[in-house]
C-alpha cells in the first residue's frame, strides 16, 4: 500500500466504542442541571464548586477521546476544549470565591470552544457515522449558551444558575441521545 493509498482510505471512526463515555457526559450534564434549577439560589461558592467538578471531568473525558480516538482532523479542538474544560475546572475548584462574572466568562469560554470542536466532529464524521446530527445539535446549544454568556456576564446568580441548568439538561440529554445510538450501533 502506498502513502497516496492511505490517504485515499476514509478514516474509520470506532466512535461506537465510546458510547458509554458519551452517555456518562450526558448524565453528568443532566444532574449538574437539575442541581442548578433545584438550587437556584445556591452561593456563588456552591456553583463554582459544582461547575468546577463537572468541568474538570467533562475535560477530562474529551481529553480521553481526543487520544484514544484515532482520528487526527479534529484532535486539536478536542484537546483545546479538554484542556479549557481541566483548567476551567481545576480554578473554580481551588478559587471557588471567584466572582459571578468570571465564573460566566469560565463557563462561557469552556461552552463555545467545546461547542465548535463537537460542530466540527459532527462535519468531518457525517459521512462516517450515524447521529452525527445530534453531535452538531450538541455543539450548536453549547456554543450559542457560550457566546450568550460572554455578551451577559453581569447576570444574577439566580440567572446564571437556571440558564445554566436549562442548558446542561438539554445538552445532557442530547449526550445520552447520541450515545445511546453510538450503542445500538456498537451491537450491530
């Protein structure tokens, strides 16, 4: 085989595999945002905590997928939004008395880079997948409730937490969605 012939080969996704890790996202996604509308009045303090635990692991499980999936093209959005989800994480845990405002720019900045890294996916694998529709759906919430977040920063704590409660249960159940069909594709 030849390096023109290997270049010619489409990638092969195993996104199949990565189900469960999906899923696990979604569900994460989904109790973060029931806790935030359940709480709405909960402290500055409470909400960086909470967002920065389910930051720090969301980073990490894109940071799982950007090296366990072998495909190279969209690598780099993948670990930049890692990364951003990790650090973003990590400082609203060590520095929960953060403001509200930088709290919002945190959340806002972590929503739109993953927002584009998963419309991005969703472009390059629509040919390779199933449900690559629901994975741009993801990245289309997350980064429309970024870009929201960065123009309004100045919004309550009551505010910020019902907006980012709506959002996390919409964007966990869109996960499970896609994971639960990267399953059904798994078995067959």
């Amino acid at each position: 085989m030849t390096s023109h012939d290997v270049h010619s080969q489409p990638i092969v996704i195993d996104l199949p595999k990565a189900w469960g890790l999906v899923v696990l996202r979604g569900v994460l996604s989904v109790l973060f945002g029931l806790l935030a509308l359940i709480w709405p009045g909960l402290t500055a303090l409470a909400l960086a905590l909470v967002f920065g635990i389910y930051a720090l692991v969301d980073g990490i499980g894109l940071l799982m997928d950007a090296f366990r999936n072998p495909d190279r093209s969209n690598r780099g959005m993948r670990i930049l939004g890692g990364i951003l989800g990790v650090v973003a994480g990590v400082i609203a845990i060590v520095w929960p008395g953060i403001t509200v405002a930088a709290l919002a720019l945190l959340v806002g900045a972590w929503a739109l880079v993953t927002g584009i890294a998963e419309i991005a996916a969703a472009i390059r694998l629509r040919k390779q997948i199933e449900g690559e529709l629901l994975l741009g759906l993801a990245g289309l919430l997350s980064a429309i409730f970024g870009i929201l977040v960065l123009l309004w920063p100045a919004l309550g704590v009551a505010a910020i937490a019902a907006f980012i409660g709506v959002f996390a249960l919409i964007y966990g159940v869109v996960l499970i969605a896609l994971g639960l069909r990267l399953r059904k594709l798994a078995q067959q």
